[in-house]
C-alpha cells in the first residue's frame, strides 16, 4: 500500500486528492481519495479509467474482478458504468416486458404444456418440450403434440431409423409410442406375416427389391421361420404335440 496526495482523475473528469494507491494485483492501482469538495470522512475509491476497463472485462463481484475492493464499491461501479444489476425488480420487470411472449400448447390428451424449448427437425416438425401446467416442479419434458404423434405413426415400421433424426433419447420415443398404442415387437411381427408368402417363395434379392429390407435380413427371417416349422413338424411325427 502506498502513501500518495497526487491528484487523479476519474472517468468522468473529477479530480480527486488521493490519500492512497493500492497496487490491484493486475498491473494498475487503485486509488483512495478525496473529491475537490470534501477533505474528511472516509476516502472514495476513485473509477479510473484503468479500473473501468478491468471490471467490463471480468465482471463485478469481489471473486470476479480480483480486486481489493468491498461489494458497496463495486455494486456502484456497475451503476455508475450503466450495468444493470438483473436482480433489480425494476429491471426483472422490465425484461419480462419485453420477453418473448410464453406459448401454451396441447398433446394428444389435452394436456396444456408451457413451452420452454423448441427444436426444428429435418422431417419438418418442430419438438416442443415444456413444462405441464398445473405441476410447475416438473422438469420440461416433451410435448407429444398431434403434430409429433402422426410422425411417429408415419414411421411407425421403422422406429430406429426414426430415431436418428429426432433430438431426444430412444427411451424417449419408445415412451411416447407406447402412449399411442404402437409397439415395435407387435408391429414386426405384422409386418412380417403380411408379406409371409413373398417371404417362402421370392429370392431374397426380390423381396429385398419388393420390401426394400436388406436382401440378408429377408434371409435369415426365411431362415428363422423354416426352422420353426420344421421342428413343429418333427415334433408332430413324433407324438409330442398335435395340432
């Protein structure tokens, strides 16, 4: 801490008398004084333009600016710069005033979700994650709009691949399809057994190029259904069970 009467001046051109220059720790001080019309009480801390700069550049408080400086000095440097304190009521309300307005939407089950997030997709349907009015302390979750729910339906045959273009998790869509009676073991199934004989008799080349699944899942499909007949077979030649 050093002793000096050395006038300095501020950002805003007052002169002050400076009873002491404390070194900030990062290549500039900070200096201790008195305006020109004042000579007693306790010693200002003066804003220079050194100290200015330092302070819009790491922010206000004490672990911030690194300087020794109390909370009252620094909480005046930022009114004094023209940085408003977000926590003020009056300026709370102010950017509420100019917030972006909030959007309610419904799902499928007429349930009113505020919206606090949205996320365009590349099939065209924008993924709205909100917080269910009415149970506030709900984490945002996402919105099953009618929107959601008939691309879900579209895809219904194909939900991995849906999967990769929606920006949420797997356990998610699985949820969200088992909201709309979809189940991925039951539609397979169907899918199967209504191209069941193109399945026995087409090559696996042409239900590939008919079905548009891959020429080796049509195989071992064909493979898997073939085994189970024949073990119903022997099992019929044996006597173990009758159909």
């Amino acid at each position: 801490m050093l002793e000096t009467v050395t006038p300095i001046t501020d950002i805003d051109g007052r002169v002050f008398a400076c009873r002491q220059a404390i070194d900030s720790g990062h290549g500039f001080l900070t200096f201790l004084g008195y305006p020109e019309d004042r000579s007693q009480g306790t010693p200002e801390a003066v804003l220079t333009r050194e100290l200015a700069d330092h302070l819009l550049a790491h922010g206000f408080s004490k672990k911030r600016s690194g300087l020794p400086l109390g909370l009252v000095r620094l909480k005046k440097f930022r009114k004094r710069l023209g940085i408003v304190d977000g926590r003020d009521r009056q300026e709370r309300a102010r950017r509420a005033a100019l917030a972006k307005p909030v959007r309610i939407v419904d799902d499928i089950d007429g349930a009113r979700f505020r919206v606090r997030r949205e996320q365009k997709t590349d099939l065209g349907v924008t993924i709205l994650r909100g917080v269910e009015i009415g149970r506030p302390k709900t984490s945002p979750q996402v919105v099953l709009t009618p929107a959601l729910a008939a691309l879900i339906r579209e895809w219904a045959d194909f939900p991995m691949k849906l999967d990769a273009f929606l920006p949420f998790d797997t356990k998610i869509l699985m949820n969200l399809r088992n909201r709309l009676g979809l189940s991925w073991h039951d539609d397979r199934a169907a899918w199967w057994a209504e191209r069941f004989g193109d399945l026995l008799t087409l090559t696996p080349e042409d239900f590939s190029a008919r079905h548009g699944r891959r020429p080796n899942v049509a195989a071992d499909e064909r493979r898997a259904v073939l085994y189970v007949e024949n073990a119903c077979r022997r099992r019929r030649q044996t006597g173990i069970f009758s159909i």
